[in-house]
C-alpha cells in the first residue's frame, strides 16, 4: 500500500499510457472491419465492390475515388434505399481519414448489408497511395 500511495504519479502514467495503446484496437472493432488501399482495390478488381463516398456533397464533387457514388453520411439513413440492391456485394466506405466512414459502416450494417468494410486511412490514404481519382 505504501509504494502505491508514494508512486501514484508513476502508476496513472503507466495506466494511461496502456489505455492509449488499446484505444485504437477498441476503436477498430467498434467500425467494424477495415481495409487498405491495396485489399480495396483487389475487393474493386476481383469482386465487383461498391464504392461509397460518405463525405459531404462539397468534397465529393471536387474530388473522389474512380467510379464512387456520393452518399453523405448525414443523409445515409434517408437514402440507404438508394443503395439497397447492393446488399449482397462486397461495400467499401470511405470518408476523408477513415474516421466518419466507420459509423457509415454500422448503419449500413444495421440496415442489412452482409459485407461492408472501411477504407483504413480514407480518400488521403488513398491518393496517397497515387491510386485513380476523379476530378
């Protein structure tokens, strides 16, 4: 008990030093599964894959992954029917960095769609990778 009280500073430390090393990991499984931009663009090639860009109309007009189709997250739920003869093809969700892509994921999820995946990284991963991008 004596240690515990003289070294707290240490053990908050190493407790949340832990903390920050799990965090990704929760927040990984929380959007479901991810993939890169290589795995997306074998998904595109080889399985036919929808491509969705969940940003807002603004940034998809000036700039968006070859053949996507703009759907905003905030108008995701209104309009998933817009999409729903896709159910049963693989679905790449993607947003700028990855960040609003994955709660796009869990409502389409929710809404039935059996294989929905994240973009890791985004629309910058994936011009970062110099990969096909329309204007």
């Amino acid at each position: 008990m004596k240690f515990v009280l003289d070294n707290v500073f240490l053990i908050a430390v190493a407790f949340v030093s832990g903390a920050m090393l799990v965090w990704p990991l929760v927040r990984r499984g929380a959007g479901g599964p991810s993939v890169t931009t290589l795995e997306a663009t074998q998904m595109i090639n080889r399985q036919d894959a929808l491509v969705l860009d969940v940003r807002e109309q603004a940034d998809y007009a000036q700039s968006h992954i070859l053949n996507s189709r703009g759907l905003p997250l905030s108008q995701l739920e209104a309009r998933a029917g817009d999409i729903e003869k896709f159910k049963d093809k693989p679905v790449i969700v993607y947003c700028a960095t990855g960040n609003r892509s994955s709660a796009a994921a869990a409502v389409l999820r929710k809404r039935g769609f059996s294989n929905v995946v994240n973009l890791s990284g985004g629309f910058v991963a994936w011009q970062q990778a110099g990969l096909p991008v329309q204007k």
